[in-house]
C-alpha cells in the first residue's frame, strides 16, 4: 500500500469516527427529546387528570331539620342556599354546649336572599376548596336580609373552633358594617331555639371570636363587639 493510501485510510477512519460519534451524539439527543417528550405527557396527564378530579362528597349525608322559620326570620338549610355536602360525614357535638362564639365574614354586607345565598355558597367554597375543611366552618350564619342560614347546624361540630362551640358568623364585615335590629333579633331567637332545644347550657358564655384566637383580633369587628358586650350571657375573658 502506498503512503498517500495509508494516509487516505487513516482519514477515512477518522472520518468515520467522527460520524460515528455524531451518530451516537444524535442518537443521544434523540431519546433525551423522546425520553422528555413522553415524560411531559405524561405530566400534563397527571395534572388534568387530578385537576378535573371531581371534589369528594358525603352525598348521603341529610341536614337535621327543625324549623323553617324563628319568629319573622327564615331558616335557610343547605338545599336552601345550594350547599354542597360536607366531603366526610361531620362529628357530632355533646350538648348541652357551654360556648357560643360570635364572628363576621369580613365580605360584603348582604340583603337579600339571593346576594345572602351566594355569600354562604361562597364562603363553603372557601372553606371546601381554600382551606381545605370537610364543611363550611360555622353552625349558623346570620345575612343582612334577617334570614339565619345553617351551616353544620346544632348537632356537629364547627371546624373553625377546635373545642365544643356553637359558631355563628354574621355576613359582612363589621368593623364598617353595622347589624340591623332583625340582623340581633335573629340571633336572639335563635339562641332562645338553642336553649329549648338543650342545645345550649343555661350558662353558656358568649364570646367574640378575637377573645379565642389571638390570630382572629378584628372579629367580629367593632360593631358587633359594642353591642354583644351588653348581653348577658356575654363573657369577657379569653377562651382558647
Ligand atoms: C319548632 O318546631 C317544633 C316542631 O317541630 C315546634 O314544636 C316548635 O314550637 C317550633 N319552635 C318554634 C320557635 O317555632
Ligand atoms: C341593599 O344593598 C344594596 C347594595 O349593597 C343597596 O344598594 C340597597 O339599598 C340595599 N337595600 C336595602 C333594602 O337595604
Ligand atoms: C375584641 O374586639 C373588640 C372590638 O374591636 C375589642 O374591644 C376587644 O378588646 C377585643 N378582644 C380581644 C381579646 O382581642
Ligand atoms: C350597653 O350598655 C350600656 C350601659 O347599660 C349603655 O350605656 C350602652 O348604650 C349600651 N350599648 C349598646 C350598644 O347597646
């Protein structure tokens, strides 16, 4: 073989090395884009998948009924407000219970049955979806239009308070908003309701829900605050 042929075959070695290695370069590449190519798939599946995952509810699950109406108010249950049920069947609550926790929403004061209804609905799809809660987190909330809506009612317990309570949350946010005289005799009636009914002890204590959790300090505002301080049941001291 002569030198210049030598040196051709030694060039076309290397040559074919170099494809060689391009070859095994893209082959590389190629499955790294395949390989991330279905894995991305895969992931945007996933991620539909669990997102268009209906939410969990205890359809079984019947609101206790006990009366449509307290004097001149309306009882509004959760078909009522078109709630959804609670996503586990809720804890019952020992009666008679001793404490009565009083709270605003902090949203927008209401005053009918339907801005009232949408406001419930949308404070349990708060708590449902945001927060994470089996239910919406009062026993009862009490709209500008004088009507009580229930919420996990007299018999299970709020998830808002960890210890036995009744919670009733006024819709509005009253450290601007001030209650009407129906918005306070609603409250009152129902409370009269809790006590023939054995719900409630005849010594329950009536606090603001600043006085159980520091976090909450504006609760239930002002407005609220100057007038339940009056009343006898209330207590001033904290309870956590
Ligand atoms: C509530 O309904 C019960 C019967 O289910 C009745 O005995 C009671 O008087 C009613 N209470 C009020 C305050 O209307
Ligand atoms: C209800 O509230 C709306 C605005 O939130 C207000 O314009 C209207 O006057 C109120 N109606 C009554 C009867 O208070
Ligand atoms: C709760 O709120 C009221 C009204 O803002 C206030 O006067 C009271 O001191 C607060 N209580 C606590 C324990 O924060
Ligand atoms: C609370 O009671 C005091 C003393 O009885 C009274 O002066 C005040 O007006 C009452 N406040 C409210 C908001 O009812």
């Amino acid at each position: 073989m002569s030198v210049s042929g030598q040196l051709g075959n030694a060039r076309f070695h290397r040559f074919s090395t170099i494809l060689l290695f391009l070859n095994r370069r893209w082959i590389f590449i190629r499955n790294t884009l395949i390989i991330s190519a279905i894995a991305s798939v895969i992931v945007v599946i996933f991620l539909l998948v669990t997102r268009n995952q209906p939410e969990q509810y205890d359809t079984s699950f019947v609101d206790p009924y006990y009366n449509d109406s307290l004097g001149q108010h309306l009882i509004i249950y959760r078909k009522g407000w078109s709630g959804n049920p609670p996503k586990i069947s809720p804890i019952p609550l020992q009666h008679p219970v001793d404490v009565v926790i009083v709270s605003c929403d902090f949203r927008k004061f209401c005053n009918t049955s339907n801005t009232c209804s949408a406001a419930v609905r949308n404070l349990q799809k708060f708590h449902q979806s945001i927060n994470h809660f089996p239910d919406i987190g009062y026993n009862f909330m009490i709209g500008g239009d004088g009507h009580i809506y229930v919420g996990v009612g007299w018999d299970f317990k709020n998830i808002i308070h960890k210890k036995a309570s009744i919670g009733i949350n006024f819709l509005g946010n009253y450290v601007y908003d001030e209650l009407t005289e129906d918005m306070v005799d609603a409250f009152h009636e129902l409370i009269v309701q809790g006590l023939q009914l054995k719900k409630l002890s005849n010594s329950f204590k009536l606090v603001g829900e600043n006085q159980t959790n520091p976090k909450v300090y504006l609760s239930p505002g002002v407005n609220i605050y100057k007038i339940i301080k009056n009343w006898s049941h209330f207590y001033s001291g904290t309870w956590f």
